[in-house]
C-alpha cells in the first residue's frame, strides 16, 4: 500500500513537471514573438495604413497618409491636411490627449478613420500641405520628450 502511495506521487510529480515545461515553452515563445514585433519607432520607415499619398516637393522626412476620416469632438473644422499627434482604438484616450492639448493653447479635434474604426488626434489642419508640414515640425520641438508626439504625422483628408 505504502509503494503505490509513493508510486503514484511520483507520476504526480512527473506529470506535475512535464505540464510546468510546456507552459513555460509557451510563454517563452509568446516573448520572443512579441520582442521581434517591438520595432522602435525611430526604425518604422512606413506608416501603417498603406494609403500614403507622395508629397509634391520632395521633402524626405515628411509622411503623408491618405485618409477619410469624420469628426467626432471639437470645434474646429478638418480642413485638406490635419497634423495627427495621436492614434486611438478608445475614444476616450484620444479625447484625453484632446484636453491636455487644450490646456496648452491648441485647438485639437478629434477625428474618426471609419475604415480601421480609430480615433485620431487632430492638433490643427490646413489648407495646404505645406503650412500643415511647419506647424508638425514646431508642435514636435515643443514636445521634444514625448515620444507619442515626435511621430506626429500630416493626414490628407479625402
């Protein structure tokens, strides 16, 4: 009696071991999944929707992405090309950043992609592409540490 006592703890603990291995290998696979998909955004050369429209004067460092988008929150109106400082999948998050804008004296709005369903953060649109260029360069020098800001990109409205 006692050797089938001690016979069956240890299947249960073989088995106890054997089960820990393959939890562990999957967590270990999930990890290195997800390090090879972390690409630094200073590494990310395309944007992610692939509606990118080519800028008319070749300026290297400019992104424009072509979008229809309709807006949700915000008094200002979404002219050809908006600045975006952000991109949400919550509506709440991009009116958060919406706020904290506000306090600083800009006019933000936000806007929604109906095709992908997020909420962009307008900081101010422009008529043309070229003023909507300078103030994404002066909005990212006023903001030189935040990192969310520094990929701020120009939207052309279609």
């Amino acid at each position: 009696m006692k050797q089938n006592r001690t016979l069956i703890a240890a299947v249960v603990c073989l088995l106890a071991l054997t089960g820990c291995r393959s939890s562990a290998n999957a967590y270990q696979q999930a990890y290195e999944k997800a390090i090879q998909n972390d690409v630094p955004a200073q590494l990310q050369t395309q944007p992610e929707n692939k509606d990118v429209v080519e800028p008319a004067v070749a300026e290297t460092d400019v992104t424009v992405r072509q979008e229809k988008v309709t807006l949700v929150t915000g008094d200002s109106e979404i002219l050809t090309y908006g600045v975006v400082c952000g991109s949400y999948s919550l509506k709440a998050n991009a009116e958060a950043v919406m706020k904290s804008l506000q306090s600083d004296g800009f006019s933000p709005s936000v806007a929604v992609n109906e095709a992908g369903k997020t909420y962009r953060v307008i900081v101010a649109s422009f008529n043309t592409r070229e003023e909507a260029a300078a103030m994404r360069d002066s909005f990212k020098k006023k903001y030189p540490e935040n990192n969310d800001f520094q990929n701020s990109w120009l939207l052309y409205n279609k």
